[in-house]
C-alpha cells in the first residue's frame, strides 16, 4: 500500500476531484445552511434600509468567476427589489455591463415586471479607470457619467434627477472578482468617506482573506465565495422566498453539495500525505 | 500502438459513439436552444433642436415605433428609407418550446436556433479540451488555448476602442461628431484639456517607432507619478492608519456590566496575534529567548492565516469546475435539469 501511495499518479487524484464534484452535481445533492455572522450583517445591512432607498450595486466580474459570484449577485438584486430599493447598477470590469444585464433580465425582468427602467432601476454600464472611477464619482458622478449603459443621457434618466455623487447612496454593495475591486472601493470610497457611506461586499475565495481586515469598521459584512453566497441566499429566501423559491435562488446552495464532498476528499488526501511523510520520515528518507 | 494513444482514441470513439447515441437516438436529443422571434418596427427620428444642438452635425437615430420618442410620428407618412421591420430573437427555455408546439405545431414564433445550439457544442467542446491538460498536454488543449488568448485580445482591442476611446476622449473633445456617430444620447460640450491625454497618448505609441522611443517616457513617468501618489495615499489612509485605529480594542469587553468572555477571547487572540507577527518581522533582535517563542507564535498565525487562505482558493477552484461541469451536464448533456426548463417534455410526450 506505501508503495502504491507513493508512486501514484496524479492523475488519479484528478480523477477522483472530478468524480467528487461530478456525482453531487449528478444526483443534486443539497444540505442545508446555518448563516454565519458577516452573511447576516449583509442581510441585516440591506434589510436595515427603507423602500425607495438608493443603493449602488457595483458587479466587478466576469465569466470566469460567475459560478462562485453570480449567485450571490443574482441574490443582491432579488434582495434590493424586493425591498423596493432604486438600484444604481454600474461595472469597473468591461464584461461586468453583460453580468448587470444578465441579472436585469433573469430577475428584475422575470420576476418584478413592474419595476420601470430609469425610475426604480438603472444600469450605468462599465467604466474605464480602474480606482480612479471611484474616486471621481466619490465626489462627481457627472463627471464620468453622461450616459448609461445604453447610451441614454442621465439627465433624461428620471432616477438619475439630482444624485450628483455616490456619497447619495445609502449603502454600496460590491461583488468582486479582485482588482478593481472591494479593496479599491474600501480605500478610495469608504474610508474616506466613512461618516457617509457604507458598503457590504460578496468577493471570491482567493481575495477574501484579504478583506477581513476591514472588517467590521470599514467592511460590517462579507460574503467570501460560494459559502458566503450559500448562506446569504438562504437568509434571503427564508425572509422572501415563500414556499417554492425559484430555482434560479438556489444556485449557491446547490453548489455546496460538491463543496462538502470534494472538501472531504481533500482533508483525506492531506491526511494520507501526512501519514506517508511520518512513515518516510521513521524510515529515515527524510528528516 | 502506443499506450496513451489507443487511451485517447478509445475515449474519442467512446465519446463520439456516447454523444451520437443521446443526441439522434433519444427523443428529446440534446443541447437543443430555441428562441422566440420577435418582430419589431423601427423608426428613424431627428428633432431640429437635436440637430442644432448637435452642431448641426446630423443627428439621427433609430428607436422602437412604440418608443415616447416616436409617440408623435405618423408611421403611414414616413418614407420607406424611415421604417424598419426588423425580426429580433429572445432565447427561451424549451419548456416554452414544447408549450408552443403542443399548443399549434406549426407555429413558427418559437424555433430551433442552430446557430445557438453550435455555440453550446462549441463550448463544451472547448471546456473538454481545456480539461484535457489535465491527462497530458495535447493538441486540443493549444488549439483551444490558443484560440481563447485570439478572442479575448480581439475582445480587449474592441472594448478599449468604444469603452475607453470614444466616451472618454474623442466624446470630450469632439462631443457633436461622437454624438451623431455613435453615442446619441451624448450631452456635452467640448473639452479642450484633454488634448493632453490625447497628447500624451500619442507621445506614449511612440514607443513603436524605430527613432525617438524615448519619447514615451516622459507619459510613462506622468502615469507612473499619479498612480504611485493616488495609491500611496489611500493606502496609508485605509491599510495603515485604519488598521491601527482597527486594532485598538479593550481587552476585557463588559457587555450588560458583565465580562463578555467570547468577545474579550476574541480581542485577546487579535492583539496576541498581531504583536507576536509584528516580532516575528523585527530583525533587529536574534529570535532568541522570549524574542524567539513570541516570533514562533507568530509563525503559527501567518500558517494558519496561509491555511484559511489556501482553505478559499480550493473552494474557489471547486466552485469553478462546478459550474463547467453543471454546463456540461445541463445545458450540453441534459442530463440533469436543476432549472426545471425541459420539464414540460414529458408532460407533453
């Protein structure tokens, strides 16, 4: 058996990756979520706001970190709409404008028709700047902005009516794949600014350690990965979801079942290495 | 026959013969996307007063007959170079698809979209031969590799043309002409000081030429002198100023006149934390003594701080394959149906 784990092929240990996330996804199994604190501060953050209320929401991402954020942001706007809040949407990644519309389409436009564009939602599109974006519309949105997404002027935009900077905003909400990111927006908009402005942020897993730091002075909650998202989108649909929650709001928590299983096979296979390195070790291969 | 060749060419044939069988042998097939025609009539609008404000650069555009801006036009007086019938296509789950066809076969609103049905075949074929590094670097993987750098540099080019050059230049010093051209909702009046930026811009692609490179350095020490600046300052306020007023916490936290023991736990690991991490970076001392056990302290926190870190990159990394294989099952297989979209097959078979 020593020998066989020690010559073995990593192949194999790709192999078994796949079968562990594969099968979960094969036969949809799902377990359920106990919100942790930073998710319910997300929740409380939004929940604390008033029907009307604007919120920014900036999705910096792209297609290649849309399984872990997508859900998460699919979430944010079900929140906001249900909430009734006006919804300011905008992008520092050039493929965020698609992900905004993606989210219009797939839940304002499925699921709250009533909502009319330019007065309870607005998409600004994507932006070019990198942090300097934030730190223009900070103090002059205008300056930057002169049309929407679709090349609208904003001044025809009736929500866009007196809202000069995004200090208006009464909360910020981030999702982030990295640079431009939650970072750039904790140093340029929120510390700065941090007797107006709040934000929560929903991040990969790779930047999360990052942003715990800020927490909870500059950031009160965080959403790190599809965890963070699962959580989160449960809280949400216990609160709005009723009996039979779409199954486009349940795509963090099914992704979790793979989660369990190939995080399972993880912790076995660094146990094995850990026994076969103490085996080596009282052999004396290594010191 | 070499071993990994006749591994390869059994998985081919096996694949191939697997795909052929489920997509022509069973009756719902696979991968099949359908779209709803829509058909839309356009009218092309031109208001004096845009005119003029345009420059009397001419300024027209075309938008939906049903539009507010159209609400005024009399569509039977416009001349034929003024309306277009023009046919748009939603994509729409099969459920709908099937709903249609049940209801009248031979209607044409909802039908199958072979140029979108290619681009799922498409992808999943391209994420297969992206995954099929995984046995060992192959043709498949450069073809793809090499066609994912092509589109996404080809991507970049135009994104940076229209997302950046346009709006951001061309739209401030020439807002009339960007205006009638491309961004009709443009309001603004022209800006001479950014012919700096265009200046510098031009001084920055003189890089390429053969004499004179060494005009692109003096954009290049501008560029680099703000965002050093701009950055040094908001990362003194947020990450060093914030963190230390961040890191300032009573010990023992009183909650109700009582000891709050998990939050003062939590306020004393904080500070044993960052003191024994900030010794372990304090060279001026050997890590001898108490120096050294406070340093080794530290060692433990950055390990597990790696650990928690290495602990979110796994489950970033599953969550991605997750989703490809989701693609490949879902939409390309259809082997699971998470989304409920081809639930109505059976319902109407």
């Amino acid at each position: 058996m020593y020998t066989f784990l020690k010559n073995l092929d990593r192949r194999w240990i790709f192999l078994l990756m796949f079968l562990a996330v594969a099968i979960p996804i094969l036969f949809e199994l799902q377990f359920p979520e106990h919100p942790t604190g930073l998710a319910q501060a997300v929740f409380d953050e939004i929940e604390a706001l008033q029907p009307g209320d604007p919120v920014l929401l900036a999705f910096d991402y792209d297609p290649a970190s849309e399984g872990e954020l997508g859900p998460m942001a699919t979430t944010f706007t079900y929140h906001c709409a249900k909430k009734g809040l006006k919804m300011y949407f905008m992008a520092l990644w050039p493929v965020g404008a698609q992900m905004i519309d993606d989210n219009i389409a797939k839940v304002i436009k499925a699921d709250f028709p009533e909502l009319e564009y330019g007065k309870d939602y607005v998409n600004l599109g994507y932006k070019s700047g990198y942090e300097g974006v934030i730190k223009v519309i900070v103090t002059n949105l205008r300056g930057l902005y002169t049309t929407d997404s679709y090349g609208t002027s904003i001044d025809s935009i009736p929500m866009m009516e007196g809202v000069t900077d995004i200090r208006q905003m009464k909360l910020l909400v981030n999702v982030s794949a990295g640079y431009p990111g939650t970072t750039e927006w904790v140093q340029y908009a929120i510390t700065p600014f941090s007797k107006d402005l709040r934000m929560v942020a929903g991040c990969t897993g790779i930047t999360a350690p990052l942003l715990y730091p800020y927490i909870p002075n500059q950031l009160p909650g965080l959403l790190g990965a599809i965890k963070g998202a699962a959580e989160y989108e449960q809280l949400v649909m216990d609160a709005y979801g009723g009996e039979k929650v779409d199954q486009k709001y349940m795509k963090a928590r099914q992704r979790m079942g793979p989660q369990l299983i190939a995080h399972l096979l993880i912790i076995g296979l660094i146990i094995v290495a850990n026994i076969l390195f103490f085996m080596e070790k009282r052999k004396g291969v290594v010191r | 026959m070499k071993r990994e060749t006749l591994i390869w060419s059994v998985l081919l044939v096996l694949g191939f013969l697997g795909l052929t069988g489920r997509a022509l042998l069973t009756d719902r097939g696979m991968a099949n996307v359908y779209v709803r025609a829509v058909d839309r009539t356009l009218v092309q609008v031109e208001t004096e007063a845009e005119a003029a404000e345009a420059g009397g650069v001419l300024s027209k555009r075309w938008v939906d007959a049903e539009a507010p801006e159209a609400a005024d036009l009399d569509l039977a007086s416009l001349g034929a170079d003024q309306v277009r019938k023009v046919t748009t296509y939603e994509q729409v789950l099969p459920n709908d698809y099937y709903r249609a066809v049940s209801e009248d076969p031979d209607q044409a609103q909802i039908r199958w979209s072979a140029s979108r049905t290619v681009g799922v075949w498409v992808a999943a074929i391209f994420t297969l031969a992206i995954f099929s590094f995984l046995y060992k670097d192959n043709v498949f993987y450069k073809i793809a590799e090499s066609i994912l750098v092509g589109v996404s540099a080809g991507y970049w080019m135009v994104v940076g043309f229209w997302d950046i050059i346009v709006p951001n230049l061309m739209g401030k010093l020439w807002p009339a002409l960007v205006k009638g051209w491309a961004m009709p909702g443009l309001e603004a009046q022209p800006e001479p000081l950014y012919w700096v930026p265009l200046i510098l811009g031009v001084m920055l692609v003189w890089r390429l030429s053969p004499k004179g490179s060494w005009i692109s350095r003096w954009p290049l020490a501008f560029i680099i002198g703000t965002t050093a600046g701009l950055r040094l300052i908001s990362f003194l306020h947020a990450n060093f100023l914030a963190q230390i007023s961040n890191s300032i916490v009573p010990l023992i936290v009183m909650e109700g006149g009582q000891v709050d023991i998990a939050e003062s736990v939590r306020s004393l690991v904080l500070i044993v934390g960052i003191l024994s991490c900030l010794v372990y970076f304090f060279f001026s001392f050997e890590h001898k003594g108490a120096v050294g056990k406070t340093a080794k302290l530290g060692i433990w926190f950055l390990m597990i701080t790696f650990g928690a870190g290495f602990g979110y990159t796994v489950m970033g990394r599953i969550a991605l394959l997750a989703i490809r294989l989701e693609f490949l099952f879902d939409d390309w297989l259809w082997l699971i149906d998470p989304s409920n979209a081809r639930i109505l097959f059976s319902a109407i078979s």
